[in-house]
C-alpha cells in the first residue's frame, strides 16, 4: 500500500507541475506576441530588470531622424578678393544639426552669390559662409586696392587718355564692354638705316673737289632714274624738299584702320580715388559745417545728394583687359597711334570678325570711284579750308 500511495502522490504532482509550465508559457507567450516596438510595459533581459527596479521612471524618448540640406560650397579654391561667379560654385549635403547651418550662415541660391567679393581664401569644398563676404569695397581697404576687386582673374586694368572724340562722347559707364579701334600711320623704311624714304643726299662735285673749292651739291631726296624725252638723256627725278612738320621727306602716309582688341570691360571713367579718402573728406566737411553752425558763423546749407552718374568730364578711362591685349594697347599708345574706343550693348558678347580699312581696301571693295582729271577746281583749295570743330570743355 505504501508504495502504490507514493506513485500516485509523484503522479499527482507531476501532472500540476505540467499544467503550471503550459500556464506559464501560455500566459506570457502571448503577451510577448501582442507587444508592439513602441510600448515600454513589456521589456526583456536587463532593461527589464531595471524597470522593474526602477518603475518610476519615464519611457525613455525616440531619437529624431537627421534631415541633410543642399549648401553651396567653393568648387575650387577662391583667393581672396574673387569675385564668385557661377561655375565657382557646386552644391554639397550637410546635416541640419551643423552650426553654420542653423545659424544662417550657409547660402542655398546661387543668385545671393554671384557677383559678391570673398575676403577671406575659401579652400575648395568649402562652405561659403556670410562672414566670409565682403560687405562693400572698403570692407576690404586691408587686402589691396579696391579697384582691383573688379578686375577678373585673368585679366589686368589699364588706364587709357580719352577726350570726347576717342572716349565715346563720355558716354561710357563703369561695366560698360567697348571694343579698341587703331588707325596705324604706315610709312615705307629704308632697311638699313630704318629711316622714312626717301634718304636726304648730297652729291659730290668732283672737280670741285680737285680743285679745293666746295665740292657739296645742295640736299636733295633720293629718286629715281627716268629716260628725259626732250634731251634724250637719262636723269634723276625727285620730289622737292618739304619743310612741314619739320621733315624734309614727301613720302604719304598709308593709312590702315582695324578693331584690335574686342570686349575690354570699363571700370571706372575719369581719374580713380579711393572711396575712404572721399569719406574722410565728406566727414570733414560735415564737421566744420557743425561747427560753424554751433558758432553761429553761417547758417549750415541744406546737402545736396551726390548723384549716381557724375557729370564731370573725364580725361581717362580704365579698362579691363587680357595681358596681351594690354601690350597691344601700350605698344600703340606709345607709338602715337590714333585710337578711339566703341562702346557696345549691354551684355553683347558677339566677336567681330572685321577687314582692315585702307584707301586701296575701300576703292576696291567699297565701290568708291576715283574722280577724274579736271582742267578746273574751286578757290580756295581745300587745304586751305578750316574744317569745322568742337571746342573741347573746359575742365571744372
């Protein structure tokens, strides 16, 4: 009896342990199913430890997506005192947790850009940031002239003397594009001495010579040898000496017109003054008008604005232009070749291909006709007319 009592007792507990497992595991195997990834109630493993040793504290906070931005950075290297234009720049990814970034220091349009001065080196891939920007021209009196701010990389600005006639009437602006128009004065040389022909000479009387007397004929141009009709003998024919000008050569000066350099862009017209020496003087002229009002010298007048376009007349003109075209223009400057400037239309970036201009060029192609011979003209003769001109202004 005693050991069929004791099986059934082991069975007995046996089959409540079974039922207590498949309790447990139904109980909890379905809240496990049911949970979702936001809910804190259920935790496993040490998290679950520490909630339930810790029930006061609050679930914890989901962490917030990052959200990246487009930014325009330097796609190159920009020295200081560039100016940005477009191909400078490419546009990079940044996160919205950067400083920069959430300061407004950043720029993502290009147009808030282009056009502006860095004044501070931008390495390539660099963000370009406001501080990094000139505010105006003499926010950068430190690095430089404020002039060369405006010359583009590559090119170099040259001062040229103008009046109303070679300056376009005065008509130019700074940024402004003109073209350079030469006429070159062409004469022929003599290849050894590099002289204008014809040579001045002097022939020698050779019996004079032998005798001791003067043996020097009068000066006379060099000409050339011509069979004489009338006494059948062969003699030199020259042109008589001129005294005009102070040459003594009769040679006409060809003339040959041509456009040489094309898009030089204007800086600036009239003679170039650093905008802090006007301030100064500005600052100074308001503090003497407040001082004589204070002492009751005069009354202080009322200011005038300082207009846009000044309308004072310039004698020169800076231009912008390649090195090259630059030792063209001092070559010729120097050289005392008439040169005009042409101004064109605003944003025309059109390359002229053009045909030097000459006598012999506008005869044969301009369908000009070369007057005949006449037994009469008209007096006085033209040479003797004044032309008439324009005074040039007084400059104020």
């Amino acid at each position: 009896m005693r050991l069929r009592t004791f099986l059934l007792l082991f069975i007995v507990i046996a089959l409540i342990a079974v039922v207590g497992v498949l309790a447990y595991v139904r109980f909890f195997g379905n809240n496990a199913a049911t949970a979702t990834p936001g809910d804190t109630t259920v935790q496993s493993g040490e998290q679950s430890d520490a909630v339930a040793s810790e029930p006061g504290l609050p679930p914890p906070t989901a962490t917030p997506a990052i959200l990246f931005l487009d930014i325009l950075v330097a796609d190159r290297t920009l020295p200081v005192g560039t100016v940005i234009r477009p191909e400078l720049l490419r546009t990079e990814t940044r996160p919205d947790s950067n400083i920069a970034l959430q300061g407004g220091y950043v720029f993502t349009n290009a147009e808030d850009l282009i056009g502006r001065i860095v004044k501070t080196e931008v390495v390539a891939g660099q963000a370009i940031l406001a501080p990094m920007l000139a505010i105006n021209t003499t926010d950068l009196a430190a690095i430089g002239s404020d002039l060369a701010l405006y010359v583009d990389q590559g090119n170099v600005a040259v001062a040229f003397p103008i009046n109303r006639y070679t300056g376009a009437a005065y008509a130019m602006r700074p940024g402004d594009s003109v073209d350079v128009l030469m006429s070159l004065p062409i004469v022929a040389l003599d290849p050894e001495y590099n002289t204008k022909l014809p040579n001045v000479t002097q022939r020698v009387d050779d019996l004079a010579l032998s005798e001791g007397r003067s043996f020097l004929f009068p000066e006379a141009l060099e000409g050339r040898l011509e069979l004489i009709d009338p006494i059948n003998l062969v003699g030199e024919v020259s042109g008589p000496l001129s005294a005009q000008e102070g040459s003594k050569s009769t040679q006409v000066l060809r003339r040959a017109t041509q456009l040489t350099i094309q898009q030089a862009t204007v800086l600036w017209v009239g003679t170039w003054r650093d905008p802090r020496e006007l301030a100064r003087e500005a600052a100074a002229a308001a503090a003497a008008a407040q001082l004589a009002a204070t002492t009751g010298d005069f009354p202080v007048p009322t200011p005038t604005p300082i207009p846009e376009r000044l309308d004072a007349i310039p004698d020169v003109v800076i231009l912008s232009m390649p090195a090259q075209d630059a030792l063209a223009l001092k070559w010729s400057l120097e050289q005392g070749v008439d040169i005009s400037l042409a101004l064109r239309s605003p944003g025309d970036t059109t390359v002229f291909s053009t045909v030097t201009v000459s006598l012999p060029q506008l005869v044969e192609q301009g369908g000009l006709r070369i007057p005949e011979k006449s037994e009469f003209g008209i007096e006085p003769s033209m040479r003797d007319l004044e032309f008439p001109t324009l005074d040039e202004p007084e400059t104020p």
